[in-house]
C-alpha cells in the first residue's frame, strides 16, 4: 500500500465502485490519460493488488435465500497421520459450493465460514451430510442472517 500514489487508490476506488467502466471513462472520472491509466491498472495487476474482476451476484434473485455463519471447530489430531485434520478440512472447503467465504479464526473456534444455500432444507442438508460428516470437524455452531445491513466487497482506501 505504501507503492500506491493518490491516483492508483482513485483508480482502484473507481473500478471497486464499477469494474464495467471503460479505461476513458476512469481516466475522466480520475482527470488522466486513457493510456495513463491503462499502464496504471496493468501495473496494479501485475503487482497483484488487482486480484480479479467478477460479476457479484444478488442470491436472492437466484432462489439462494438463506445466508449462515458458521464456526467450526477440529479434532486436534487425527487417526490418518499422512494429512493434518486442518489440512484435510482446507481442501475440503475447496469443493462445497455453499461455502462463499472461510477464513481461519483465533481462539475457541477453528474456523468461520459464510455458506449460503437455498432454504433451511439444504442447510441441513449440507451441515449433516457434508460439514459434521467430515473426518476432521469436531463441532460447529450457526449463525443465520436475519438481515443484511451492510454488504460490500469495497476495500478501505
């Protein structure tokens, strides 16, 4: 963040606030070159400050209504010792669908993950047949979104 001027975090407000925009139409948004800006985003790309671009879906409007909090917790130690109970459960997460964001917690948990899922049927679903089925989760506890009263994947700049 330090390598980053005024106008690289003005660019990058800019494509966090609409990733459609066209190279002119951040350069007039920003008061540079098209060409200036161009070199800029490759540059923040290839430095991999720019991970990605993606379209950000509305669940709602896909039949996915139902958005939970889960905390995991893992055995300790387990009886295959070729690959770590964490280990094991990081690849795992890899492949469940319903599971949009995980990220490894300090203290009493192991693991916070955001799953969401049709209904309350296919939470149950994924949680007794997937989730508490694996070899390395010892206990989980849910959370269900009541409301979302914020939601962005905008970075502080």
């Amino acid at each position: 963040m330090d390598t980053l001027d005024k106008l690289d975090k003005l660019i990058l407000s800019k494509l966090q606030e609409t990733g459609r925009a066209t190279f002119d139409q951040i350069a007039e948004m920003v008061n540079l070159s098209p060409s200036a800006v161009l070199r800029r985003v490759k540059r923040l790309e290839s430095d991999g400050v720019i991970d990605r671009y993606v379209a950000l879906l509305k669940p709602e409007a896909l039949g996915l209504g139902l958005m939970a909090h889960i905390h995991v917790r893992l055995e300790k130690s387990t009886e295959n010792h070729q690959r770590s109970p964490r280990d094991l459960f990081r690849a795992s997460v890899q492949t469940w669908p319903e599971v949009v964001e995980c990220d490894a917690l300090s203290g009493e948990m192991d693991y916070f993950m955001r799953v969401i899922v049709r209904d309350m049927s296919a939470y149950s679903h994924f949680v007794m047949e997937t989730l508490l089925k694996h070899p390395s989760v010892q206990d989980c506890r849910t959370s269900f979104v009541l409301d979302r009263v914020k939601a962005t994947t905008a970075l502080p700049l």
